[in-house]
C-alpha cells in the first residue's frame, strides 16, 4: 500500500532550486512614434486578420495571411501565436500545419512561445516526431513550457518511456518542474510497468507543494494508482487529501469505482458529490448509472433516470448509452422495451448506443431476431459497427443456430478488418460450435493472430459441449505449453466436458490439476466439481465436495439437490433444499425443477404438489414451462393422466413440445392410446416436423402390438425425411471412453465382449431372468426378439465393463436415450452374478444396480 507519505529515498531525484529561467524576448512591434509603414493596407489587413481570429472565421483569417503575403508583408509573432492557438482550441490542426507553413515562409526568427505552441499542435493531431524534431531544434530557446510541452506529448501518444526519460533530463538541465509536467510523467506512470518509477516521483511530488494545490495532478495521481496496479486505496487516498475538488476530479473517482467492480461504493460517492454542493454532469451521470447497471439495481436506476431528465440530459448521447445498457442489463420484465424506449428517443445514435441496445437483445433471450434486424437498421445507416457490435451480433446468430448469417455478418467483419480482434474471433469461434460445426470452428481458432486466455476458454467450451473431451483436453495442455495460465472457467470448462461424457476418470485428473494450482475454493469451480461428480455417477463425491466448500450459493445447493433427485434420492434431496432456506439463501426458478422432479422420480406426489403451489407464495417465483412439465411428469407417472391433461388445458400458457412430450411418454408407459393419440396430436399441430412426436406414438402402437399404425407412422417419417436418433452407450475404461451401438461389432474386443454377454445370459436366466420381448419394437418372432434385446447398447457397454475393470469400483455406463425396461431387469441381475455395481445414467436419471435391486425402486 502507497502511503501518503514522502519515500524514505527521495534523493535519487536531483532536486533543482527554483530559479527563473532565461527566455528570448518576445518580438515587440515598434513604438508608433519610431514605425512608419510603407502603405495603409497593411493595417487594415492586419486589422481585418485580428477580427477574424477574434471571431473564429479561421478560414477567413488564413485568407487574410495569404493576402498579406501576396503584398510581401507578413503578421508579427504575436499574430502568428494567436492564430496557432486558435487553431489549437478548434482542433483544426490541418489550418494549423498551414499556418506553419506560412511562418518557415515569412522567415521570421521564432522564439519560445511560438516554438511551444507548434508542439502542442503536432502532440495534440498525434505527430509525435514533429514536436520531437521541433524540440530538439530550440536549444538554448528551451523553457519550462517546452519541456512540458515534451512531456505531455510523449505520454499522450503512448510514449511512456519517453516521457519519463524527459521529465529526469529536465531535471538534470536544472528546470524545476510544474504541474503540467507532474500531469503528464503521472499519466506516462499509469501502467504495470511504470508504477513504481511514479511511486518515487509521487515522493517528490510531496516536497514541492503541487500535490495539494492542483487539481489536475491530483487527477493524474488518481488513474496512476488505479490503472498502474488497481490500487483503489491509494487513489480515495489522493482523492480525500485534495483541498479543491470539481466536478472533474468527483466524476474521474466515481468512474474509477465503477470500473473496478466498486458499484455501491460509486453510488455513495456520488450521493457524497450532490451533498456537498456539486452539479453532477453527463459524465458523472453516465458513471453512476453504469453503477446501477452492474449491480442490477433497477429501481436505483429509474430514480437516476429521473434524475437525468430533471437535469436536462435525457438527450445527451453519452448519458443515454448508459441508460440504455443500465435497462438491458437489469433483466426484469419489460427492462429490454425500456432500454428500446431510451434507445428511440435519442435524437442522435452512435456505435456505442447502438451497441447498447443490439447488446440488451441478446442478453435478454429470446430476442435475437430483434437485435439482428436493429443490426441491419445500423448498418444501413450512417454508423458503422465496431468489434463489439460484431461480437454481439454474432451472438445472436449462435442463438438462432443460423449459420448462414453468421457468415454473412462475418464477411462484413473482415470487410471492415476487424477480423483480427479477440472478442470478434472468439464470438465466431462460440457461433460455429453451438450450430454444430466444430470443424470451422477450429479453423476460426487457428487462424486468430494472437490467442489469449478467452480464446482458449471458448474453444475447450466448445469441444466440451459437443461431447469431444479428448480434443479438449489436448488444449489444455496447449494453454499449459504457451504459459498463458489457466483461470476457473477453463478449468470449470473441462468439467463440464468430463460430465458431459461420464468420464469421471479425467474429471478426477482435472480436480487433482486444481488442487495444485490452488482453486480449491473457487465457488465457481467448487458448482462445476458438484456437478461433475453428480453427473458422472458419484453422488457421494459430489457431496463431499458440497460439504467442505464452505458457504455455498445458491446455485450450489441447486446441483447438490439436482444430483440427488437424478439419482432416485428424494428423501435426501428435500432434505438438503430445508436446509438451504435454513441457511438464508432463497431458491430460484431451477432449484424448484430440481425439487420437483426429486418428487416425480420417486411419487412423491402431494409433496411435489405442495412444493408447486408454495414457490409462488413462499419466494415470489412465478411457475415456468419446465415447472408445469415437471408436475405433469408428476402425475403422468403415478397414472393420474386425466389430472395431468386437465393441467395442461389449465395452465396459462400453451403447453410447449416439452410439457406434451412428457405427457406422451407417461401414456406410452401406462398404455393410454387415446390420451396418447390426442398429445401427438397436439405436439404436430405445434411443429409438423418433430421426430420425438412421431417415435413415441410409434412406440405406443408396438407395445400395443398395432404393426400397421406403426408402418404408416415410419411411413410418415420417411416421407418427412425425419430420422430417430441412433440409441447409444459409452463407458470410460483407463481415461478412454469406449461408445457402442445396437449391435455393435466393431470393437478390438467384440468377441470377448459377446462371449461375456452369452456367459452372463446363461447364469442369470438360472436365477429366473426372462427375456421382456415385449420392449422390442419390431413385429418379428419371439427368437428374433430375444437377439434383439442382448444386442441393445447398454448391455454391451456393461458386458464390456466386466471385463476391462478388475477392482471394486462400480460400472458407470451412460446412455444417449431412456434405458429399456429388460436391459433394466437383466442388469439387476447382473450385479448378483458379478457381485459388482452397476451405475447407469439414462436420457432421465441415474440407475443404481446393487445386489439385485435398484435405486428407483422400479418407479422410473
């Protein structure tokens, strides 16, 4: 921590005395008793140059100046200074680089002042070697302004080396300095690499008195501290110390919260700033209302809106940026229309605003064609978008699964030649994934110029999500190689790729990798771990996880309650959501799914009930579709199907594919073919195209033994183009995960794992297995149909299981789709036969095999 205190070696820094410095005498014009002009035009053009320089008409005055030199006359010193300055403050440098040209042509001898003003003009349009080249042809002409002058144009063109190399030469040529060159070395200082060398001059700084008398060192100080090493401390420190403070110096504090995660600390600092008598600006206003922003403080950010309008700045484009982002950012009902409603009332719109908007759009879900087509308007118009408008855009086309526009817009993107930049290569990497294209995907990754750590993140999320770990983890070892460093979402990235797939073999290696590297208690890290081992099988894992990580939020007791409902343990799973609201933290939307379905998988039915009358009463949380689906589930399973479709009709919402859906497969178990019929249905009057409809009405004809119906549905697929997803089992064997199909033949180790099946067969009809023909479905002989069941995916997967794992360690096979009802009888007996645990993750839930019974009780 940077006290406010001079260092104990300030000595290191030659110290001048102050002393006036020598300076040429600035050019005079004669006495009007010793000048006579040669004619009388020159005083009216001279006139005439300074009425337009007084006026502004720069443009007028540079006419005169051309006049007068046409006469062969020319302006004095004085004149030419004015003008430079003039062109200075209006920020017309190329008059200024004209003016100039006019003074090496009028041959006059230029002294400091003007020499001093040609380098604020080539610092201030950028040309640093200008004023360098102009500094170094003074020589003795050099003064305190000059050396200034330097400073600050090295540290406002990013020459921070030179800049400070200049302040230490002023010193050791005897200047003592001012407070502009305080305000630019502290500015140079304002990075990693510099922040010490400014600590030591901030020591000097305190002898000379400049500290507490300028606001703009002050100032300086300030972003040096927060942006050299994000000390906050420091820079209230410096803040608090000021004697004069304005609006400038309030807002630049305020802001510098605001960016550092401090939002509450913004919003006291300005309450401060309005009771000590200052009238807060767009800036100021624009930094708070970002505050409320972050913070998600709707309501704070309505107050200050009408604030805004009370101080006349609803119109302000900077002001209405933030005011935009604060409603899109607050998620709540009708927040994005709010931010649309701000957006449209802005007279004058740019990149930022439009940003802000497209950006809300996005965020806010559901909304993506909305931002697309304010995308459009944009760039249609005369704005033109910049690398995070593209990022955002991009976004959207991911959502929308529209790889097409994605490709459009990014041809727009190297168009613009922002191809190049992180975010937009990253958005593109996110959008090719999530349409399913890892291939181009990983082409946009490798092409990206530089890789930083996001870019590395996006991609191992992305082989994560699309089941191809293995990918994954080479590129984590790639991040190691580069020394770029992991954080806790690569690491939690990874988890979620070794759940995805079951591979709880890697999932451990991946929690060793995180102990070392000292994320044991990472909160976010700790949620992915739960989820991880829950996921692959090991619900005790998970919950020891969940027990030592402290003080968990509330997404971690979700996954702790999800676990154990997807497990089959309900009595644990209510037990742990008690001690969640024991413990203060409030249940959300996804934590009452994760209830009810504890309840559905095990027909804990007025116990589900009662948890869904109570989300809304007890915690304000309004029943969603999932929630709906959930009690359909409900009751579809326990056999209360007319209540079940009296709740579909009743909800106050159309019931989606999902709650329908749900509803089907309840009929398919219970045999209801007209209930069964009438949700299909419903679900094709919805969407004419959905195979899931079409399978499950298919599978209710075969278990009823209607081949025709079944024929003319596959018919209807056929002709739809529609296909049924392939049934599908994997099992992780030594950190390789093994996939197998139905009848699968093309393992090293096929016949070993027949053989396996035939011997397993054999033994377990001796203990009273019988064959369920009735879960094939297919209109074929009783034979036929006991080949098909030893073919499924599952059991092979466990067969292979039996003979690749020697300790005692359970089985952990995972299925694409819902176990069959023989595979789930055969497996029961399997774990007698082998006296081994069998863990099975279907499409629904986990299955626990264990000496002849399982975890569901036979409720599934």
């Amino acid at each position: 921590m940077i006290s406010l205190s001079l260092p104990s070696s300030p000595a290191k820094i030659p110290l001048p005395s102050p002393k006036p410095t020598n300076h040429p005498t600035r050019q005079k014009p004669p006495s009007s008793t010793t000048f006579k002009p040669q004619n009388s035009s020159f005083y009216s053009l001279k006139d005439r140059l300074f009425h337009h320089i007084n006026a502004g008409h720069l443009q007028k005055a540079i006419s005169t100046l051309d006049q007068m030199s046409q006469q062969g006359t020319h302006p004095d010193l004085i004149t030419y200074s004015l003008l430079l300055k003039s062109c200075i403050r209006s920020h017309n440098y190329q008059l200024g680089h004209l003016v100039h040209h006019r003074l090496t042509q009028s041959g006059l001898e230029l002294d400091s002042v003007i020499l001093n003003s040609l380098m604020s003009l080539y610092s201030k349009c950028g040309d640093w070697q200008q004023a360098h080249e102009i500094f170094e042809s003074m020589g003795n002409k050099r003064d305190l302004v000059s050396w200034s002058a330097l400073i600050s144009c090295y540290a406002n063109n990013e020459k921070e080396f030179e800049a400070i190399s200049a302040f230490f030469n002023m010193l050791e040529c005897g200047f003592y300095p001012n407070e502009y060159c305080f305000t630019g070395v502290f500015r140079a200082c304002s990075n990693k690499e510099n922040i010490s060398l400014g600590e030591i001059i901030f020591g000097f700084l305190l002898k000379t008195g400049y500290f507490e008398s300028d606001v703009c060192v002050g100032c300086a100080l300030i972003d040096m501290f927060v942006k050299g090493n994000g000390d906050l401390e420091s820079a209230y420190k410096v803040f608090d110390r000021m004697p004069d403070r304005n609006v400038v110096t309030w807002t630049l504090m305020i802001t510098r919260f605001q960016q550092l995660g401090f939002s509450r600390d913004a919003v006291g600092l300005f309450l401060d700033m309005v009771l000590s008598g200052y009238v807060p600006d767009r800036f100021t206003l624009s930094g708070v209302v970002s505050a409320c922003a972050e913070m998600g403080l709707l309501s704070l950010g309505r107050q200050f809106h009408c604030l805004v309008m009370k101080s006349g700045l609803d119109l302000d484009v900077c002001v209405g940026c933030s005011l935009v982002d604060m409603y899109a950012k607050c998620v709540a009902d009708g927040s994005v229309d709010d931010a649309r409603k701000v957006f449209d009332r802005m007279p004058v719109h740019n990149v930022m605003s439009w940003t802000a908007i497209i950006t809300g759009y996005v965020q806010s879900g559901g909304r993506d064609r909305e931002a697309i087509e304010l995308f459009l308007e944009m760039v249609q118009g005369q704005v033109k978008p910049n690398h995070f408008t593209f990022s955002s855009v991009l976004k959207a086309c991911a959502n929308l699964s529209d790889i097409w526009l994605g490709e459009q817009v990014y041809a727009l993107v190297v168009k613009l030649r922002l191809a190049s930049i992180n975010c937009v290569g990253n958005s593109l990497i996110s959008m090719y994934s999530r349409c399913g294209n890892m291939e181009n995907a990983r082409k946009a990754f490798d092409v990206l110029f530089e890789k930083n750590l996001v870019s590395y993140n996006t991609i191992v999320n992305a082989y994560a999500k699309s089941l191809n770990s293995e990918e994954a983890f080479e590129l984590f070892n790639e991040i190691e190689g580069t020394g770029t460093g992991v954080n806790a979402f690569t690491f939690a990235s990874l988890l979620s790729g070794a759940s995805s797939i079951g591979a709880i073999g890697k999932g451990e290696q991946i929690h060793a990798r995180i102990l070392k590297s000292g994320f044991k208690s990472n909160l976010h890290i700790c949620n992915a771990l739960i989820s991880m081992y829950s996921r692959c099988g090991n619900i005790e894992a998970a919950f020891q996880v969940f027990n030592e990580m402290g003080d968990g939020n509330v997404i971690s007791w979700t996954s702790m309650i999800t676990g154990f409902a997807k497990h089959g343990f309900a009595t644990r799973a209510l037990e742990t959501f008690h001690k969640m609201l024991e413990a203060g933290v409030s249940p959300n939307e996804v934590t009452y799914i994760a209830v009810l379905s504890a309840c559905s998988h095990v027909g804990l039915i007025s116990e589900g009930l009662k948890h869904f009358k109570s989300m809304k009463v007890e915690h304000g949380i309004v029943p969603r579709m999932e929630h709906y689906a959930c009690v359909v589930d409900l009751l579809g399973r326990s056999g209360r199907l007319e209540e079940a479709m009296e709740l579909v009709n009743l909800m106050p919402f159309k019931a989606d594919a999902l709650v329908l859906r749900t509803f089907l497969g309840a009929c398919r178990v219970r045999g209801n073919m007209d209930l069964g019929k009438h949700a299909a249905e419903m679900i094709l009057e919805q969407d004419p195209n959905d195979p899931a409809a079409y399978i499950l009405l298919s599978n209710l004809h075969a278990s009823a033994g209607q081949w025709e119906e079944v024929a003319e549905i596959r018919k209807k697929m056929k002709e739809r183009n529609l296909t049924k997803e392939a049934g599908c089992s994997w099992i992780e064997v030594e950190n390789k995960v093994h996939k197998f199909y139905v009848g699968d033949t093309s393992h090293p180790q096929a016949q070993e794992i027949y053989d396996e099946l035939d011997q397993l067969v054999l033994k377990i009809k001796e203990l009273g297995y019988i064959p369920s023909t009735d879960f094939v479905l297919h209109d074929v002989e009783e034979e036929q149909k006991e080949q098909y069941l030893f073919q499924h995916s599952e059991k092979i997967a466990v067969a292979y299981g039996f003979i690749s794992t020697s300790t005692s360690r359970p089985i952990r096979v995972f299925k694409n789709l819902r176990v069959c009802g023989d595979c789930h009888t055969a497996f029961k007996y399997f774990s007698i036969v082998r006296r081994k645990e069998i863990v099975l993750r279907d499409a629904n839930r986990f299955h626990h095999f264990k000496d002849g019974t399982c975890s569901c009780n036979d409720y599934w």
